[in-house]
C-alpha cells in the first residue's frame, strides 16, 4: 500500500493546487478588489485591443450586475430548500440575455469546482484510509504493532502523506471562506432548471404544461454537492474533526505520531543562533572548496512544512493534543519520546499568528486552535481541566489550567516574542544571503560545492519573507494606530490592548523588506547564472563517492548478521550495488530509475519494520537521491526553496508600500531595481508563478504585472527627476550663496593686466576633455560631497552664515546618485531594458525643456514669440542655471555602470543617448573650457561673474592658470577658487579675517584634497591645461627670440666659450639692446612656474609615470616644431636670452610656491624653465653660460635699478646685491647645473665639462656657505 501511495498522491495534491487555484480565480471576481484588478483602466497604459477584449470577456459583464442582492436571496433559498415563486426569482435576476448568460456560465464553472472538491475529498480519504489501516495493523504472529512511517524511515513519503492531509484542511477552509458559494449553487441549479425547461418547450413546440409559477430547489439539486456543502460550510473545523474521527481508526494516533516524527528536524532548525555556533553556515570552510555536508542544511529546507504539517494534523485530532498518560505528562519533555503533540504544537505556535491558506487568503492560527480545542474538549465537560506539560505552566509539573486561559496565555506570548525573534532570525538571513552572494562573486565555481547552504539560506530566505507579509499584510486597515479587534493579527480570545503593546514589533516592514528582497534576489540570479557548475560536480560525486559509500554500506549490512529477515532483503539491494547504475546520463529521457525503486524498496522496508536495519544505507541513498536531483532538476530545486509567488499575491505590501519607501527613505538604492527586477521576471516567466489556473489566468497577472511595472519605472524615472532637479537648485544655490564672498573683494586690491606685446595666436587646444574626465571633474561627486556643506534648503534665506553646516547633509543627493548608479548597472545587464532607457531620455528631455521655459516669460499670444520673449532673470542667472542642469544631468548618468556588456548590441549607452537629446536642445552652448584655453595665452583679467558658470575642474584650472600669468593668488583673495569650492573643504579655517596664505594652495596636503575633490581623472585634465598653457608659452618665447636673434646673438659672441669677466662691456652693452628684456625674463618665469605646478600636480594624476615635461609637454613642442617645418633654431639662442634674463628688473621675491627641494624665487623659476628648455647636445655648454652669467651677477653686480618702459637696463655698478637675493640666485644655478648633470647626454659634441659650482667660481660658493 505506501508504494502504491508514492503514485497517487502527487497527483493527488496536484489536483488540489490546480482545484484552489481555479476557485481563487473565479471567486476573485466577485470581490471589490479583483473587479477593480481586473477591469481595463482609463488612460494611456490600455490600449484600444486590450479595451475590446475585456468587452467581451466574463469579467466585464459580472460588473454591472448587483451580486450582493442575488447571494443574498439564493443563499437563503439554499439553506431553507422552501418552493418560491418563479416572478420572485426573477425580479431579482437581471434583465439582460447577455447578463443572465453570464451568470449562468459563472455559477455553473462554480459547480462543476465544488464537483470536484467532492471527487477529490473521497479520492483522498480513501488513500489516507488505507495507508493509516496498514500502519495501524498488527502481525499476526506475536501481535506486536509494524514500524509505522516516520519522517526519518522515509521522508518522501511522510513528506506526502503529511501534505495531503494538511491541503484537505486548507482546501476546506479555503473554499468554505467564500460565503457566496450556497448562493451560487442556488443560483445555478435555477438557472440551469429555466435553460432546461426553455429548450424541452422548444423542442416540443407546445405549451400543453401551462407556464410553472413555483420553483422547488431539492426537486432540482444535486444532492451529493449539496450535502457536502452543508457538512462543511457552518463549521468547516469541527466538519473535519468528524471525518478523521470517523475514517481514521485509533482515534488519530497514527496521524500524531507521524507529525511527532518531524520533531527532531524542526527543534534543529528553530534558533538559527545555535546553528551558527555549530558550524552549520561555516562558510570558511565553503572558500577552501569543502562540500556543505552538515545534515541540518536539510532540514532547513523543510522547516516551513513541518510548521503546517504539525498545525493541520492539530486541527484534524484535537484530542490527540490532550495528555492520557498522567505519569508521562508528570516528566519533563526533553526528548522526542516523552513530546506530546500539544508541546510540538505550542512549539509551533508560539512561532507564527496566521495561517496562509492560499494565495493572499490568511487566518488567524489562534483562533482556529481555540476553536478546535474548544469544540473538541470542551464540549463534553464545560467544567473540565486539561492537563499540559508546557513549560509555560510550571516547567515539567503537572498543572491544571483551564483550556481557555491556556490558550490566552500561548497567544499573549506569541504576540510578544515572535515578532522580534523573526527580526532577529531576518538578521541572520540578510547576513547569509550577503555572505553567499560575495561567495559565488568571489569563485562561481564554489556554486557546486556550496549548493546545499545555497538552497537552505534561499528557503530560509522565503520564509521569512512569507511570514513577514503575511504579518503585515493584515495588520491594520485603517489610518490610526489602533489596532482593530477584527485584526487578523489579533486573536477573538485577546484584548486589543495586548496587541497595542507590542505592535511596534510588527512595523517597519518595508524597511525589513527593502533589506532582504535584495541579496534574496541577487543570491538566486547568481546560482541560475553558475548552475552549469553543478552537473559535472555532481556526476562526478554520483559515479565515485555516493556509488562507492553505497556498496560499502550494503557489504557491512549483509556481514552483520545472517539472519531470516537480512538473508530476504539481500536480494533487493542486490541491484543498488552496481555502480554503474549511479553515472548520469543527460541525454537519456529516463534519468535515475534507481531512485524510483529505492523509494519503493525502502517503503516496503518500513513497512515491514527494518528501518532500524538500514539506517546507514539509508542516509547514503537518500544523499544520492538528492545529488541525482541536482544533477536533474536543479532548476526545480531552485525554484521551490527561492519562490517569489507570495512576492506577487501581497504586491499591496512589497510593490506598493515596500517600493515607495525603498524609493524615498531607503538608505540602500538596491532595493526599489531589485523590486523592479523582481517583478519584471516574474512578468517574464522567468520566475515561476505558482497558484495560478492556466494561460488564461496566467495571462490575466501577466497584464496586472505590466501595469504595476510601468507604474514602477515611471517611479523611478520621476524619482530621477526630482533628484536631478534637487542637484540642479543645490549647485545654483551654491554659486549664488558664494556671491556676498565674492563682493567683498575691494577694487584696488586689483592687478593690473600685464602689458604683454602684440604677437601672433598660436593655438594649443589639440587635446580636448573626454568623457571620463568629464565625469571626474564635476562637483558633487562621492569625493567632493564629502567636503562641501549642505546645499540651502531655501533661496530667499541664503546667507553666510549656512555655509558653515555640517557635512554630511547632501543624503538627498548621494541617494539620487546612488539611485542612477543601479538603474545604469540593470540597463547594462539586461539587454531587454531599453524601453526603461527611451523612457529616461523622454522623460529628462521633456524635464529640460520645461526648465528652459522656466527662463522665459512667454507672450499670450503667439505672435512675434521671437520679439516679445524675455528672460525671467538676467542672462548671467541663466546661464548657471543651464550648465548646472548639464553637469548634473552628466554627473548622474555618466557613471561607468552606463557602459553596457560585452553582448549588448542594444545601441548607444543611456549617457549618450540623454547627451544627445539635450543637445538637440542646446546645440550652441559653449564649452567654458573652450574660453579657457583661448585665454590660456593671453589671459585677460576675467570678472567674477563670468567666472560663476564654470565647472569645478574648469575654475582650479584657471586659478593655476592665473598663478602663472599674475606672479601671485588672483587679486590677493581666494574668493575666486572658493565660488565653487568652500574654505574649510580646500584650506584650513581661520577665525579671524586675517590674510589666507596662497602657497597652502600647491602644499602637499592641498594636493591630496585635490585629488578629493576633482579625482585623478580630474587632476589630469588640470595638467593638460597646464601642458597646453606651457606650450603656447614656448611659442610665445619663440616669437620673442626670434624678434630679437640680432641682439641675442650679439650677447652670445659677447659671452664666448670661456668664463666672463665681470667687467666685461660688450656684454652690458648688448643686453642693452634687448627691446623685450622684462618680458624675456618674464617668459622664462612663467614657463618654469608651469613646469613646477605641472611637476607637482603630475604625481597625483592617474598617469603618474615618467616625467611631467616629458609625458605631457615634449609631445605638443614636437607636433608644433613638426607643423612649423622643424626648424630649431631659436634653441641656439636660450643660452642668450637666459643670460640677459638675469638682468631683468623682475627679480622680486614671489611668496605663493613652495617646495622641499627648492626656493620659491623667480631665479628658481627661470632656471628650471632653462633645464627643460635648453637642448641636449648643447646642454653643458649652454648651462655653463648661464651659471657663470649668474654667479657674475651675484659677486659683482649690484641690485638692479627701475628700468625703462623699453626694458633697458641701467648699467651702472652698483652694490653687490642683498644676501637674500644672493642666496636666491645661488640655489637656482645649483638647481640649473643638478637639472643639467641629470639630464645630460653622454659623449657630448662639445666634450665634457665639470659643472661644479668650485670649478665655475669658488668665490660664489664661499658666499653661498657663508649665507647657509
């Protein structure tokens, strides 16, 4: 008999699923909330084919007609089954043909259903009769009962036999809660009598019976149906109670001590805690490539199961829960031997307070049991007293409690504690799922080896998940915080005041959700990604390891004893011994035939009583089993321990409340992509949707699930929105908070624009930003929003003193960022996703356009829009606003996440795409650094408020621009850099308002904030401005020498090869020719000056490597030397004009550089610019003239007089020069000749010369050690 059973009763609970599933569908119909999901909604998310097709259909027809009226009346008429006047019934029937038919096909679709039931409720009684008549049988040899089943002698079938008879309690509750069905019958059987009558009189032609006035409903029922209807419908509970009692002999013992068998796996999985210190999630030992072996990952699987195994077993034998035995309820229970079905179910109970029947469709669990216990114990004495050994009454003592002050007690305490142990227990989930997840990032390959901690965190996973929104789902209906006494999270037995106490232990529910359904969903789309792991894994594990361990085990088992009862089983697992057997043929339709016939064998075995017998070959076929099913039927695996049904059957609590805090208030961006992932799989198929009826009805949610996806997207589009909209009025209030700074600036703390003379433009701008750059140097990206205070909240109340908020205050914005970050990671891992992308582009192009018109005051009328539209503010004002609007747009969707796969052939990426359709817009806005770059070489002395629309990266460009060309920090005040960067994210704060030191702007900490604030990427943009900068100098130095080679090369034969005099006139009289002699000098120091900064800013860049000058400059000199026909020339002339050069009258001490190595003088500056300058095969030559016209300049000349707007150098001795100067001049020819001994080339043309400050001038190194 329990092989036969092996068959049946998956077919049997099949049927039930697909029972259930067909009356949830029809009885949805006559709900408010299925006619409202059901019907087509107005607007533009249904199309006209859609709206013609609900026409047509059933559901659209039931709409109009008053059901409540019709249930009323009929379930009336069939429970009093009294005759009543047909013009009775009519009038309350509608009117219509088309109604009346639909009506008539409804209730009979009803009927046909309750048909059913009644077929399978027989179909199981009669296999659970015969299964529990065998277990109860004796032998007839020594009258000893058989070895009943017990979940450890064969779970399979304990698994379904327990199953079939908790679905027969679910289904009978479940089709008893709609109080419409006797209506329905009613209705059917009338309606059914008038089409009947109407086609006999068709058919007959006649009226010789005469019109009937009154309809008799027992004349026309069916009474088998209506029978099974009245025995269920008033009292479902104690319907069942009597169908146990009466076809399950022994009063329900065998049913008890099945579910008692389950006991053992359910404590191992209850404190997840415990089985973390056991080594159960030992996920150390999973890294090494261990296989996950620990026997409660089994159990882990089925602890759900058991919870509604033990509940429905309760309600079926209530009086299995009441203690006979006086002296076993006297001991404490410890163990499963001394365990009463009343401690395993208060075990339960304690854990949960509804009961899922199907679909969205809960109960209360107290209540049932109360009722259960009540009718069934109560009923016989009202003053009897039952006995428990809970622990809750005393520990193991026996105590004497009313029952119902029993169950109020039980149900006070699961209020309390369960919802914060499943908090608890969530906790530890989330901690799984994120450990697994990371596992298989770390190494798919470990999938294999991990898959049975994989499935057990996956089902834990959904069961918490399904208890978390059963529990919210019903927790309270109104808009107070009251709890209601119709709450099904409350028991009938309870105050309400109980649960008021405790109902902060049931919220934050879509926090909780928001935190699990993330690395739920990650973790199951991972092991779907990597299952082709597992088949090789295990046909190897198959083949060896299980087909070795069990021929071992079967060896021992038959060495043990000989038997009569070993000798007859050796010949059925003769076969299980081959190992051959156990390697897995994929190809094959017939897959594992040896698990079919284990699972026979090893039924017929426990019902023989060998369980004991077989225990260890049993563990290693049960393993074997499992493993063949990974190998098989992974994916159903899978798919059972990770389901998301319930996701979409309480879609009111995870895609309505769960998304719109996820979206608004969740910390992690995650989760609302993870829902809209979810979802869209489940939309799909790619999740399978289980209680559903058939493609019709798959159909049905396939368009509901449509619907609430593109409400989601739109979500998250307008989410988008409003964050890109928040970045844009963060970045203009910045600016304009800056302003009162930038107005403290007085007007003669102003520089005057260096008189530069007129020369050709030579155009430098060759190496334009690219898009990586660009996204790097934009502000408030993760590194800047780190250093800038919190944006102002309001524009009227922007004011100096906000600017000192705390950091940390931009959660809005870092969230937006953070929100477009994973919208770009899904768009460029699912290749279908371009709908979501056309939709953002729509969405901000049409966000864009309506800003620009936000800027423009618009006529009335139409005509002369051209003439007659105005700026609503000034045209600066507008500007901002316009490139605050592209540099957010930029800096949200620019992210690398963007960048699509590999395999992704869907187009451009969502950055180019909204890039280009907002340049459709603006096509002839300008570039800021364009403007720069143009003015790179002859910088003008450009307003503040030009300055106001820049980007970040573009105005620190330009502050180092400035140090070049005006020798010194813009007009002495910081308030340029700082319109865009505050003082205390780039400098230290000052209390007072004393003077900002400039050189703390390229000190070696400002560097690092640099990097802060722009990125690396953005550090390299500066030092291509910086390169382009110096490479339009030296063209600017070309054209000077080249205007002046006659009296440059009058200076070199002045000069000659051998060391000068210091009295030596020729020389002072050719320098005195130099018609550009400052700006020579000025030249020289605005090229070293840009070699320095670049030489520092180039070690914080991403390309670090090489030289500054020659990774970034030497490449632009040769393409312009190449494009000017490669004439060098005026190199010959640098030794020249840098010895001139130390005549100039520029020789003022600069204070805004420093550096370790050097000081920060103009001298240091123009050698540097000469070491870099200078070409090699003449570059100890060319050095030695220059030191040796500096050391002269030191020991003999005297400090420089004012010279004439012509340049012209005063030539007069004067005193030697201050030791300050001195020193200054000494430290650059040092710097010139250990630039000139790095760099030079061996062998040189002219030979080989000591450049030694002792052998140039011993009296200048006297001076030099002197002053040190």
């Amino acid at each position: 008999m329990a092989s036969t059973l092996l068959d049946e009763l998956p077919c049997l609970l099949d049927e039930a699923e697909d029972l259930m599933a067909r009356l949830s569908c029809h009885m949805e119909l006559l709900s408010p909330r299925g006619l409202a999901d059901t019907l087509p909604t107005t607007g533009s998310e249904v199309t006209k084919a859609e709206e013609q097709a609900f026409k047509s259909d059933l559901r659209q027809r039931l709409a109009a007609i008053d059901m409540d009226a019709i249930f009323k009346f009929f379930g009336r008429q069939f429970l009093t089954s009294q005759p009543v006047a047909i013009e009775k019934v009519n009038a309350v029937l509608p009117i219509g043909e088309a109604q009346l038919s639909a009506l008539h096909a409804f209730t009979a679709t009803i009927y046909q259903l309750l048909r059913r039931l009644h077929h399978w409720q027989q179909t199981a009684w009669e296999a659970l009769t015969r299964f529990f008549a065998d277990s109860n049988s004796t032998s007839s040899s020594d009258g000893s009962k058989n070895c009943m089943l017990t979940f450890d002698s064969h779970p399979v079938l304990t698994r379904l036999v327990l199953s079939t008879v908790t679905k027969y309690v679910k289904m009978n509750m479940f089709w008893c809660s709609f109080n419409a069905i006797p209506g329905l019958l009613a209705l059917y059987e009338f309606l059914q009598h008038s089409q009947t009558l109407s086609n006999a009189r068709f058919a007959t032609g006649t009226l010789a019976d005469g019109p009937q006035t009154l309809f008799s409903p027992l004349e026309h029922a069916d009474h088998r149906v209506r029978e099974f209807v009245l025995h269920f419908s008033s009292n479902p509970l104690s319907a069942i109670q009597r169908d146990f009692q009466q076809h399950v002999t022994d009063g329900g013992a065998a049913l008890a001590a099945l579910a008692l068998s389950c006991v053992e796996s359910f404590n191992a999985c209850c404190d997840l805690t415990r089985l973390r210190h056991q080594g159960v999630f030992d996920l150390e030992a999973l890294v090494g490539g261990s296989y996950a072996s620990h026997p409660r990952l089994v159990d882990l699987l089925a602890a759900s199961d058991i919870s509604d195994w033990v509940i429905c077993t309760a309600l079926c034998v209530p009086h299995q829960l009441q203690v006979k035995d006086k002296s076993v309820s006297a001991q404490p229970a410890r163990d499963s031997t001394s365990l009463q079905l009343w401690d395993f179910l208060e075990l339960v109970a304690r854990d949960r307070l509804v009961l899922v029947l199907h679909r969205y469709t809960v109960v209360n669990l107290h209540d049932l049991l109360f009722q259960q216990l009540m009718s069934s114990l109560s009923a016989t004495a009202s003053a009897a007293l039952f006995t428990t050994s809970s622990p809750a009454f005393g520990g193991g003592r026996q105590a004497s409690t009313s029952l119902k002050r029993i169950m109020n007690v039980i149900s006070k305490q699961t209020l309390r504690t369960c919802g914060s142990h499943h908090r608890q227990r969530r906790e530890i989930v989330v901690w799984l799922l994120q450990s697994c997840v990371q596992l298989l990032q770390h190494n798919p390959a470990l999938l294999a080896p991990s898959f049975p901690l994989l499935l057990a965190a996956l089902a834990m996973a959904s069961d918490e998940l399904e208890w978390l929104v059963c529990h919210a789902a019903l927790r309270t209906t109104t808009d107070s915080n009251e709890p209601s006494c119709n709450t099904p999270l409350l028991p009938s037995h309870v105050k309400p005041k109980h649960l008021q106490r405790v109902l902060t232990s049931f919220t934050g529910v879509e926090a909780e959700l928001a935190a699990l359904l993330p690395p739920f969903h990650r973790l199951r789309g991972l092991v779907e990604r990597h299952a082709h792991f597992l088949v090789d894994y295990y046909q190897a594990f198959l083949a060896t390891g299980d087909a070795q361990g069990i021929q071992c085990a079967i060896e021992d088992f038959k060495g043990e004893a000989n038997s009569s009862s070993i000798a007859a089983m050796a010949p059925l697992l003769e076969g299980f011994s081959n190992r051959e057997r156990y390697a897995t043929d994929l190809s094959s339709p017939v897959k594992a035939t040896w698990a079919r016939e284990w699972r026979q064998t090893n039924a017929h075995f426990a019902a023989g009583g060998q369980v004991p017998l077989l225990r260890v070959l049993r563990e290693r076929m049960e393993q074997a089993t499992r493993h063949a099913q990974y190998v098989s039927d992974n994916d159903r695996l899978l798919e059972h321990a990770a389901r998301f049904s319930k996701c979409w059957w309480f879609r009111d609590i995870i895609f309505d409340r769960c998304f719109e805090h996820a979206l608004l208030d969740s910390s992690t961006p995650s989760s609302p992509i993870a829902l809209l992932e979810i979802l869209a799989s489940l939309a799909a198929g790619d999740y399978a949707l289980e209680e559903v009826v058939d493609k019709e009805d798959a159909a049905l949610q396939s368009r509901r699930m449509i619907q609430i996806l593109a409400r989601m997207m739109k979500g998250i589009i307008q989410q988008l929105e409003i964050g890109l909209e928040n970045v844009v009025r963060r970045d203009v209030a910045l600016q304009r908070d800056e302003i009162p700074m930038l107005q403290e600036v007085k007007p003669g703390q102003e520089e005057g624009k260096p008189a530069l003379p007129s020369r050709r433009t030579v155009r430098f701008s060759r190496t334009p930003l690219n898009v990586a750059e660009v996204r790097q140097a934009t502000p408030t990206t993760p590194q800047l929003s780190q250093g800038l205070s919190s944006l102002q909240r309001n524009r009227e109340s922007s004011t100096h003193t906000k600017c000192q908020h705390q950091l940390g205050q931009l959660d809005v914005d870092e969230r937006c960022l953070a929100l477009a970050g994973e919208l770009l990671a899904h768009l460029a891992q699912h290749l279908g996703a371009n709908t979501m992308k056309n939709a953002i582009v729509q969405r901000l192009q049409a966000c864009f356009t309506r800003f620009l018109r936000g800027l423009v005051t618009f006529p009335s009328s139409s005509e002369g829009l051209a003439d007659i539209a105005t700026l609503r503010c000034s045209l600066r004002d507008a500007r901002v606003e316009i490139q605050c609007f592209l540099r957010a747009t930029q800096r949200l969707f620019g992210g690398d996440g963007c960048k699509p796969n590999v395999n992704n052939d869907g187009g451009e990426t969502l950055d180019d795409a909204l890039q280009t359709a907002l340049a459709q817009t603006l096509a002839a806005e300008r570039s800021s650094l364009g403007r720069l770059l143009d003015w790179a070489l002859d910088a003008p002395w450009e307003s503040e408020e030009e300055l106001q629309h820049w980007r970040l990266v573009d105005r620190l460009a330009w502050f180092y621009v400035t140090l070049v060309t005006r020798q010194g920090c813009p007009a002495a005040n910081p308030a340029l850099l700082l319109a865009s960067v505050r003082k205390q994210c780039f400098l230290p704060v000052h209390e007072g308002p004393e003077a900002l030191d400039p050189r703390e702007y390229t000190s070696h900490g400002t560097l690092k904030h640099l990097v802060a604030l722009v990125g690396r990427n953005g550090v390299d943009v500066i030092c291509t401005t910086l390169a382009n900068l110096l490479a339009a100098q030296v063209q600017t130095l070309r054209s000077t020498l080249e205007a002046e080679q006659q009296a440059l090369l009058a200076i070199d034969a002045a000069l000659g090869n051998n060391g000068i005099s210091t009295t030596n006139s020729a020389l002072t009289i050719a320098i005195a020719e130099l018609k550009t002699l400052d700006d020579l000098a000025t030249q020289f120091i605005r090229i070293g000056t840009t070699a320095f900064l670049l030489q520092l800013l180039h070690a914080f860049g991403s390309q670090a490597t090489g030289g500054a000058w020659q990774t970034c400059v030497t490449p632009l000199l040769e393409q312009e030397e190449q494009q000017t026909g490669g004439q060098a020339t005026w190199r010959r002339l640098l030794p020249a004009a840098c010895t001139a050069g130390f005549y100039a009258s520029v020789w003022r001490r600069s204070t805004y550089l420093v550096a370790a190595e050097a000081v920060d003088t103009n001298a240091h500056m123009m050698s540097l610019a000469m070491a870099r300058l200078l070409p090699p095969p003449h570059r100890s030559l060319a050095v030695r003239r220059c030191a040796v016209a500096a050391l002269a300049r030191v020991s003999a000349c005297g400090d420089a007089g004012p010279t004439s707007n012509k340049g012209k150098l005063q030539l007069q001795h004067q005193a030697p020069l201050p030791g300050a100067n001195g020193r200054a001049l000494l430290e650059a020819v040092k710097l010139l000749l250990a630039e000139a001994a790095l760099t030079q080339s061996n062998g040189d043309a002219d030979g080989s010369f000591d450049l030694t400050l002792e052998r140039l001038l011993p009296h200048a190194v006297l001076v030099l050690r002197s002053e040190s």
